[in-house]
C-alpha cells in the first residue's frame, strides 16, 4: 500500500534521532575507566536499572563504594528513548499478571503501588526536575470488540482497586478528540508520564551526590572470579570487587545465560513539532493523559512539555541472533505507516511535521516480565526484561537485585515472578522464525475482531509470547 503524499510530506525533515536525549541539560560524559580499582558494588549498565540499584544501595548503606560501567553514555538505551509512561503495574498490566499469578497479584498491585509512590518520592527528596506528573492513562478502542474486552475487563480493575471510569465514544473524545474512537477507560491514580532522559540525568546527579562513582564509554568485556572477589574487566581497566548487578537489558550482557530468556525487539517512535493553541483546541487533551489503543498492536502516544505529540508503537521488529545495532534505529517503512496512522488518528492536525524519528531496543521475555538471575554463588545478581515499561519497573528491578546479590530474602525475593524464570527463546534460528510466526499471528488477531488463532492459543496455553 502506498503512503499517501501528506504523511510523506509530515516525515520530510525529521532528523533521525530520538527526541529526549538531544535537549539542553545532558550531563558530561563521565571519564572511561582506566587501570586497577576496587569497589564494593560494581553496576554493569547506566539506564534506569543501573541507575535505580546505585542510589537504592547507597541509601541503604551511605558507606558503600559503588561503581558504575556504562559501555556508551548514561541512558543510552531504552532508558532516554522510551515515550515516558511510568506505570505502577510490575506485571505488563493487570490483565497478563492475572494469567501467571493469579494469587499474588493483590501483593503485585501493592507492591507496583508503593514502587511509583516510591518513585515520585525519590524525585522529590532528591530535587529532580523530570516533569514527572501523575497524568493517568487512557485506553482508546477504535474497534467494537475493542470496546466489548474493556468492557468485559472492568471488573478485574475494580477488584485491583483501581480508579477507573469506562467511556463511550463521547466520553472519550471529551478527553481526547479522535473521530476513530468508539469508547475507552481512564485509570487515574496508577500511572505518571515524565520526561526520560531528565529521569536519567537526574538520578545520576543523586547517585553522584550520595558518592557513586560513573565511568562512561566503559563496555565489560568479562567477569571472573578471584578468591572471594570478583574482577570485572574493561578494554583499559578493572575493577575488584565483592558485588556486581547487571543491568544491560536489551544489550548483550556479560553473562550469556540472560541471552536464554530475553530477546530485544525494535520499538519505533515519532515526535512531532509544537502543536499551535488553535492544534491543541482542535484535539482538546486538556487532560494531559497518556493514551494508548486497545489493540494487540497498539499505538502510545502522549503530549511532551512543550505540547509535542510523541507517537509510537504498534509493530515490533526482532532482528536475527538478538541483533542490536544503529541500523535498526530508522525503518523508512515502519515510520511511514506510524505517520499515516497518526494522521489517521488525527486528520485534524494535518500539515503538521515531524521533528524526530527513532527506534531503540526493548528486552522482552516470554512471559512480557522483568526476570532475575545469578553467577559467582550468588555474587552476581541481573535484573532484565521489562517488555516497555521499564520506566517504573526498573526501580523494583534494582531493589530485587539488591536483595538478591546482599543474600536478603524479602517478600519481594520470595515472589513466584521473581523465583521462577519465564520459558526461555528457543535458539536460532527458532527463534527467529518462532518470532515471525508469533508477529502475523498476532496481526491476524487484530484483523480478526481480536479472536485469536491456533498458535496464539497454543501460546497462551503454555503462558509465553511476544510483544514490546
């Protein structure tokens, strides 16, 4: 199908590069690590994983020398090309976290609870200006059946305890103005939009106040053990040490066993120039919520500070062998079709331009899960896979890894999400071809009035998936 002219036209100028990261206020890079060191926490990872484990462990114990690799810059990854949805949900949504543990979701909803209380609390004790607003969220249908699962779904949010209201068509466009949308629901309390990349230079600023030390341009090329410690290596350096957290997610971490249970998968964004006042009054959004579709493929979208409109989502692509490079970052194809859908979304605001389009890669895992693990007897711990909403999950992330490596067990330590591993990616080129399977069956569903097919159910049967 060919892309109408105006969508092209929208997409004519926009620099390939992700929105966040390139505003003014990014910290200097941090010296690459050089020669011997010792510390008592080396952090394997500057994103948000990283970020959270350094200042949770330091103000656990202000004595602590902690350290930190990043094999690029602080949040190069995920952690500054995300849309910025905090969500409170520790599980993917309700809704997955029922079909794997059914019993311990009321601990899951109070725990993700108390994480983005925990979340907003640290920004404020810490002065960190990451336009964090607890906005809440709005699912749109844009389809009947869309409409019938929300409707169906609402009982399980009023047992979580969530604040929701279900909308029909004028309802939701009171909120937001789409001639696409046929109903919706709001959640208000349990979810916050922030700025990522402030989030990320903010927390390192903290970690640096409370004494972590930072290396950029610091890629670990081996762990190994010596006697009781254990030495992580760089290209010009080392560091001696008694703990280590991996926090590499999407990237190819220095353990290989992780590569078992995650696979990274490109998201594509949008973001467009200033709305005018006249553009903003045509949409409504007074609201300032985050939005996303109902569907299995689902668009995200949110208003920045300066009322851009970040758009993204819908079609997750994996690259053979768990490939991760720059050349993924720009899909021509896939940024067109998100162009058309967002004017289609919008028809209002056409001849209004992009500015920036990207992609960065998310960890997933079968069960669309954040996973942990060990090495060296318990002296290693990682933490991995959020599967999009890292952005609050992290947090949770780095205090189970804590936990963990310290040798604490807690009620988070003794969570069956945390105990048990989600199934593991078959290797290529299964994988590979398990994922392509997966990806049309799920464009099917969605073609299909949501039903889903054999291999979906076959799937859902076994509890693993694919999504981003």
């Amino acid at each position: 199908m060919t892309t109408p002219s105006w969508a092209l036209e929208a997409l004519s100028n926009a620099r390939p590069a992700a929105f966040w990261p390139h505003q003014p206020g990014a910290p200097e890079e941090g010296t690459p690590l050089r020669g011997r060191s010792t510390a008592d926490l080396v952090v394997v990872g500057g994103g948000f994983t990283g970020l959270w484990t350094a200042i949770q462990a330091l103000e656990d114990d202000p004595q602590l020398s902690v350290l930190v690799l990043e094999a690029e810059v602080c949040g190069f990854g995920a952690s500054t090309r995300n849309g910025g949805f905090c969500d409170s949900s520790l599980t993917h949504g309700l809704f997955n976290g029922l079909s794997h543990w059914p019993d311990e979701m009321p601990t899951l909803n109070r725990l993700g609870r108390e994480n983005l209380d925990g979340i907003e609390a640290t920004l404020q004790r810490h002065d960190i200006d990451a336009d964090f607003h607890r906005r809440g969220e709005i699912s749109v249908a844009t389809e009947q059946w869309q409409v019938d699962e929300l409707t169906e779904g609402a009982t399980e949010f009023a047992r979580a305890g969530d604040d929701f209201e279900l909308l029909d068509s004028a309802g939701v466009r009171a909120l937001v103005d789409s001639p696409t949308y046929m109903g919706g629901l709001v959640i208000r309390r349990d979810s916050a939009l922030v700025d990522p990349a402030k989030l990320v230079w903010g927390l390192r600023s903290a970690a640096e106040d409370l004494g972590a030390t930072f290396h950029d341009r610091s890629k670990v090329t081996g762990i190994s053990a010596e006697g009781n410690s254990l030495v992580v290596s760089t290209a010009n350096g080392s560091v001696t040490t008694d703990r280590v957290v991996v926090a590499t997610n999407a990237y190819n971490p220095p353990v290989r066993r992780i590569r078992r249970h995650v696979i990274p998968v490109y998201d594509h964004v949008l973001m467009t120039e200033p709305l005018s006042a006249d553009q903003m009054a045509s949409i409504g959004w007074s609201g300032r919520e985050g939005v996303g579709d109902a569907s299995n493929q689902f668009h995200y979208y949110r208003l920045s500070a300066d009322d851009r409109i970040l758009w993204g989502g819908y079609d997750a692509s994996y690259h053979f062998n768990n490939g991760v490079d720059p050349k993924f970052e720009n899909s021509d194809t896939i940024h067109k079709m998100l162009s058309e859908h967002f004017f289609t979304t919008f028809p209002q605001l056409e001849g209004l331009r992009f500015t920036h389009r990207w992609a960065g890669p998310i960890a997933t895992t079968s069960r669309f899960t954040a996973t942990w693990g060990t090495s060296f007897k318990g002296r290693l711990a990682w933490a991995v896979g959020y599967t999009g909403l890292g952005v609050g999950a992290s947090r949770f992330g780095a205090r189970v890894a804590l936990d963990i490596v310290q040798g604490r067990s807690t009620e988070r330590t003794q969570l069956a999400m945390v105990r048990k591993k989600p199934f593991p990616f078959p290797p290529e080129p299964l994988r590979w071809g398990a994922v392509a399977v997966t990806r049309k069956a799920i464009q099917n569903a969605d073609a299909n009035q949501g039903r889903r097919g054999p291999w979906l159910k076959l799937l859902d049967r076994f509890g693993i998936g694919f999504d981003s």
